[in-house]
C-alpha cells in the first residue's frame, strides 16, 4: 500500500512542478516582449528620423531646382544662408528681396531672387511687384524647411541690353570687350555699378583675371579691383566662341577719394605670369565723377 501511495504521489508532484515551469516560462515571455517593446522605441523612432532626413526638405528642393534652371554665372539673390549654392553660380544677398525694386535686379544682372516667406522682415506691398514666383516649396506633412518662394526678375536676352559698344580686343583678337555700361558718377564710399560685355572669337587657353582702375588726372590708381570674370564663377576657358558674356565688375570706390573727374581702365592679364593681354593697353571706359 506504501509503495502504491508513493506511485500515485509521483504524478501529483510532477503535475505540480510542470505548472510551476509553465508559469516561469509565460512570465519570462511577457519579460521578453516588454524588454522587446521597449527596445523597439528608440529603434521605431530612428528608423523614421531616417525617412524624415531621406525627404528631400525645402532647402534642397529649393537648390536643385536653382541649379538646374540658372546657366553658368548667374546672379542668384539670397536673403540668407537658406541655400547653399555651387561655386558656378554667384551669390549675393543677405538682405530681403524687398531691399530693391524689379528695374535694380534686372540693371544688375540678376536671374533669379529666393526668398524665405517665413521671415517677417519684407515689404509686402514691394514684395508684390515681384509678382507671382516661379516656384514655392513649402513644408507639410513629413517635409521639414522654410517656406521658399523663387521669383523671375524678367532679365531678357543680354544682347539687348542696352551699352556702350566698343569692340576693343586682347590675346591677339582671341577676346572682344564688346560693350560695357556704367552709370558715369558715383559717390565717395560708394560702389560704381559696372557691366563689362565680353565675346570671344576662338577658344581661350586658360583662365584670365579682369582689372578695373579708377584713375587721375596723373594716371594715379585712386580704386581697383582684380578678380575673374563673373567672379570665378565661369572661368575664360569655358568661353564658347560667339557667346555674348555680361561680366559684372563693380567697383568699390573708397571713401577718402576726393571729389573730382577720373577715368575707368579695364583690361585682362594672366594671373600666373601677370602679363596683360590687351593687345593695345588698357582699355579706357570713359570718365567717372566722384561727388561726396
């Protein structure tokens, strides 16, 4: 009868100790899911920070459609750091559009102005003869970035714009300074506004400087200025031949130069050698009042 008891005993013990693994085993499943859970937050919001950062935001849309749409050499109008442009493309700005009217941006060679819609720092009734803009990126849903709006300036074909021909020529005829235009009177302190208006017959060997002197009755440099052409953006030995080229080359004219009559030099050299390549001097542009 012992022996019996004990045999029935032993299905009653390991019933027991079956339920009591069970249970351990459902406990450290429930452990496991929340451990897994928990895990799974962090990664669930870095996989979509990943997708947000992979969006393309407004900035970039902006910038591609930019470069995409403006030619080599293009005057580009930011109001801030908002896009961040390749060297073949010149950047000014760091004011709102709304700093000049649309007859000053056309005057000045500008292609295109790009304006964060999202600062409160613009004229509206100027902003709104800027008309409507070519294109507007704006942030929604999962797309991040400023309100960007890109606006035309209505610059025509740079063949009609109005200047002064001239014709003269430099590298033995390889390069004609065919116009320019300058206002003729600048003041003190100030920037002379200056479009240069190049063609080249052939194709030039190397990348060449472009000077501008202000000069004196005694041929004394009173302003200069020593840069490439459209300011290293589009270099002379990517110039086409036939192509009409609008070289804006605005001079700086210090604040001590005393009133008076000068007279506006240009020319090219080669940077390495310093040699100029005008084929008959310095090129005179005519003269420039100076006023206070």
């Amino acid at each position: 009868m012992a022996a019996l008891g004990l045999r029935r005993a032993g299905p009653a013990q390991s019933d027991g100790a079956a339920g009591r693994w069970s249970r351990i085993r459902g406990r450290a499943g429930l452990l496991a899911a929340a451990v897994a859970l928990i895990a799974a937050q962090p990664l669930a919001k870095a996989l979509h920070d990943e997708l947000l950062r992979a969006r393309p935001t407004t900035r970039v849309l902006a910038t591609e459609w930019v470069e995409r749409n403006a030619p080599d050499g293009a005057r580009i109008w930011l109001e801030d750091g908002t896009l961040i442009l390749s060297g073949r493309l010149r950047v000014l700005g760091g004011a709102p559009v709304t700093t000049h009217d649309p007859a000053w941006y056309r005057e000045n060679g500008f292609s295109f102005l790009v304006a964060n819609l999202d600062r409160d720092d613009k004229d509206r009734a100027r902003l709104a003869e800027l008309g409507e803009p070519l294109v507007r990126f704006e942030r929604g849903g999962e797309r991040h970035g400023p309100t960007l709006a890109i606006y035309g300036t209505g610059a025509g074909d740079v063949a009609q714009e109005p200047r002064t021909r001239l014709g003269a020529t430099l590298g033995s005829g390889a390069l004609a300074l065919e116009g320019y235009r300058h206002p003729g009177e600048v003041r003190a302190g100030e920037v002379l506004p200056l479009a240069l208006y190049w063609q080249p017959a052939r194709p030039l060997p190397q990348d060449y400087v472009v000077y501008v002197h202000l000069v004196d009755a005694n041929g004394a440099k009173v302003a200069q200025r020593d840069t490439q052409p459209l300011e290293g953006s589009f270099p002379t030995s990517r110039w086409q031949p036939g192509a009409l080229i609008r070289d804006d080359q605005d001079l700086p004219v210090p604040a001590d130069v005393p009133p008076g009559t000068y007279r506006l030099l240009v020319g090219m050299y080669d940077g390495a050698t310093l040699a100029a390549i005008n084929d008959a001097g310095p090129i005179d542009l005519g003269e420039v009042v100076v006023t206070r």
